[in-house]
C-alpha cells in the first residue's frame, strides 16, 4: 500500500533523485549502519540473530560497492535506499529491521558528518605536504634575493625564502579552520529520527563511539538540521583556495619572460595549438581560476540555508553537490601546488638583478635620515624629490655626486653609499619577523617546529 495514487512523473524522478551526486556516500553509510545494528541489539531493540544477519548482510553489500558491481536499480533514489534495497535482497525481511529507531533525515545529517570529517582530516594531510615542500624550498633558497612588490611594483627587497615562508603561514592558518570545521561536525544527528527523537531507547552514545564522534547532538530539531558543520568546511575550503591562487598568480607573473624569476617543470606546463615556442603555465593559472569556484560552492550552500525553516527540507539535498565539488576541487589544487613548487627552478641572476635596483632602497635612506634626527615625514619628501631627479635624468643613485646629495639634505653624506649596498637593504631589516637572513632562519627553524 501506498499513501499516493498516482505515480510519480518523469521529471519529478529526475529532480528528486540524488544517487548520481551521494554515492559516494557509501563507505559512511554502512559504517553508521553498522554501528546502528549493533546498539539496536544492545538495547534488545531487536535480537542477536537479526543483527547478525545485518551485519553479514551489510558486508556483502559493502563488498559489492567497493568491487564495483553493485547493481543500482532504477528506484534507488538515494544511495541510503539502494544500500537498504540491497540489504533486503540479501539478507530478506531482516534487511527491513535495520531502519528501525532511525529516519532518512538524521541518517543523511549523519553520513555527512562523517564525510566532513575524512575529508577535513585528509586535506589537513594534503595542506601540510605543501607546507613542507614550501619549507624545503625555502631552505634551499635561502639567501636568494628578489624585489617584493606592493601594487606589482618593486617595494623593498626581501630573500626568496622569506617571501615562501609567507605561504606557510597563510597553510598554518588554514589547517586551523580545517580542524575547526572537523570539530563542528564531531556531535552525532542519529538518534534524532525525523526530527523529534525516536521511540525506542536507544544509545546514541554507543553510537557515537563506534563511528568516532565526540558526543551526541542534543537536541533533535538541530541535529536533522544543521549544516552549519558544512558550511565551515566550505568556508576552510574558500579561503585556502583564495591563498593558493595567489601563489598561483605568482608563478604565473615570475614565469613569464619579463620577469623570468622562475622556470616551471614540463610536468606542469602545456604547449599552444598554434605557437610552438609556448610553454604556458596552465596549472598555475587554473590555481586562480579554481578559487572563485569553490567560493561560489560556499555562497551557494549559503543560499540554500537561507531563511530554511525547520527542520528538514528537501533543500538540503543540494548542500552535498557544492561540498563534493569543493574539497575534489581543493584536494587537486593543493596537489598541484606542491608538484609545481617540487619542480620549479629558480633564477637567482634575474631575480638579484631585479633586486638590485637601488630605487627600492628608497625606505633605507629615508630611515637613514631618521636616525639623524629628521622627521620621518620630511624624510620621505627629501628622499622622494632625489628620486624624482634620478628618474629625470636617468641616473642611479649611486651616481649622484656628494655635492648633489648635500643639495637635497645637509644630512645626505658618504653612508649613502653604504645604504646603497644591496646586502645593506635586506640585512637591515632584522625587525622579528623581517627579512634579515636571522630573522628567516627563525621562521624556518619555527616552521619546522610546525610540521
């Protein structure tokens, strides 16, 4: 018997149906599963025989799914009711017994949870291989000198490694949010059935320590609907793909051969239908191009949630699409990341070349002024206006006569030239947390420390 009349229409199947997208979602499923046959036997919820039976069953099922061959069928509308309907076949009328005591509502709020958090812990893996091949790097890299850029435009000089170890940094925090989103989804939804609790007593907490959870959810209503768990792990995605396309655009900037800071491994570039000279960095450039998707993932669940009643809808359906897409989307740009950096070779000529330009010691001889007294304000004024005259003339800084230095400041003399010496700029910036070669071997010290 049926509580409908009518079949459903095509169309409607089509939109209902979510197997295509949850799959995937079978491992947690039988897991929980498991775990639920076990505590119904312990409660005498139903017998020992029947849980045997369950679990036999679900093994076969579990094998089924993980060779490949188990036969989906056109009703299966979620991957919760194909595990169900299979159990069935195998098993007989005991495979019904196991939806005792639970609903659809906190079983998928439950094999969600379980996802969020292999996933959160997986890309915790895949952030600190980046974060090692960043520190490697850097140590090899050391003392190697380039400009840093404020707008693009050369700033101050800093060493190769300093500027890597920014990365770092940048991955520490992001493996914060991941373990936080892991956290958010450490309570256990089963045990709340459809929304109001169930009406057996069961042992949720036997539950939550097979399957690894830290607790149970204590209230039904937000147990079935909370995605807030989800909706954290998004936003851990977002951000460190936002830091990752910034690394991105880097390689791509310094690979071109106006900067020719870096030359990208053939393992990571591609060739042009057209220019055979081409060797673009495509991987680097899909680093970018990847982070507004996973963002537009976050925003979207974020429009899903939105003003939902409670507690569950069908809405929630599409929270799994956009959180799928968003960790395959980060696990592969992190990969990618780390295999551009382990094959990358560095040009220490092109880039110390560049951070010799003696303009971008600029701050130094203003700071120069400082120590003698000047204001700082006045300081950038002078220092601005013998730049102007360099840039006028075309001449270097260091070409400016005593006499013309005096001109633009009493304060203008001999250490000038001393200021002028490319080691002097890097080495003067012993400030903690500078760029001062101590002050990196700190940092690398400390992010070994890390890892």
């Amino acid at each position: 018997m049926s509580r409908f009349s009518e079949p459903q229409a095509a169309a409607f199947q089509a939109l209902n149906a979510s197997l295509a997208v949850d799959r995937r979602l079978w491992p947690h499923d039988i897991a929980q599963s498991r775990a639920h046959a076990r505590m119904l036997a312990a409660q005498e919820i139903i017998s020992a025989a029947d849980r045997d039976a369950l679990l036999a069953g679900l093994d076969a099922v579990e094998a089924e799914l993980r060779e490949d061959r188990f036969g989906f069928d056109a009703g299966d509308e979620d991957i919760h009711m194909a595990v169900e309907r299979r159990l069935t076949e195998l098993a007989g009328p005991v495979g019904g017994k196991l939806h005792t005591a639970r609903s659809r509502n906190d079983q998928v709020a439950t094999d969600l949870a379980l996802f969020c958090r292999a996933e959160a812990a997986a890309l915790l893996d895949a952030v600190h291989g980046l974060m090692a091949t960043l520190v490697d790097v850097a140590e090899r890299h050391c003392d190697w000198a380039l400009p840093g850029y404020t707008h693009l435009q050369r700033a101050q000089p800093v060493y190769l490694a300093h500027h890597l170890l920014a990365y770092v940094w940048m991955l520490e925090r992001d493996r914060a949010r991941l373990r936080f989103a892991a956290e958010q989804a450490g309570l256990l939804p089963l045990g709340a059935g459809a929304l109001a609790g169930v009406n057996f007593a069961t042992d949720r907490r036997m539950v939550a320590a097979e399957l690894g959870f830290d607790g149970v959810a204590p209230n039904s209503i937000d147990a079935v609907a909370n995605r807030d768990f989800a909706l954290d792990l998004l936003n851990a995605c977002a951000t460190c793909a936002t830091h990752l396309s910034r690394l991105g655009s880097e390689l791509v900037i310094w690979s071109t051969e106006e900067f020719g800071f870096v030359v990208l491994s053939d393992a990571w570039t591609s060739g042009s239908s057209i220019m055979p000279q081409k060797k673009n960095p495509d991987a680097a450039e899909l680093l970018r191009a990847k982070a507004p998707r996973i963002v537009g993932r976050l925003a979207a669940l974020h429009g899903v949630m939105h003003a939902l009643p409670l507690t569950y809808n069908k809405d929630l359906q599409e929270d799994k699409e956009h959180l799928f897409d968003a960790v395959d989307t980060l696990a592969l740009s992190l990969a990618a990341a780390r295999g551009m950096l382990e094959g990358a070779t560095f040009s220490r000529e092109r880039m110390a070349a560049a951070a010799s330009d003696e303009l971008i010691a600029a701050t130094d001889l203003a700071d120069l002024l400082v120590r003698r007294g000047v204001p700082f304000r006045e300081c950038h004024g002078i220092v601005a206006g013998l730049v102007r005259d360099a840039v006028d003339a075309g001449r270097r800084l260091s070409d400016f006569s005593p006499e013309e230095l005096r001109a633009h400041s009493e304060h203008l003399d001999g250490e000038v030239a001393e200021v002028l010496e490319q080691r002097s700029w890097l080495e003067s910036k012993a400030s903690e947390g500078g760029t001062a070669l101590p002050r990196v071997r700190e940092q690398l010290a400390a992010a070994r420390a890390l890892l």
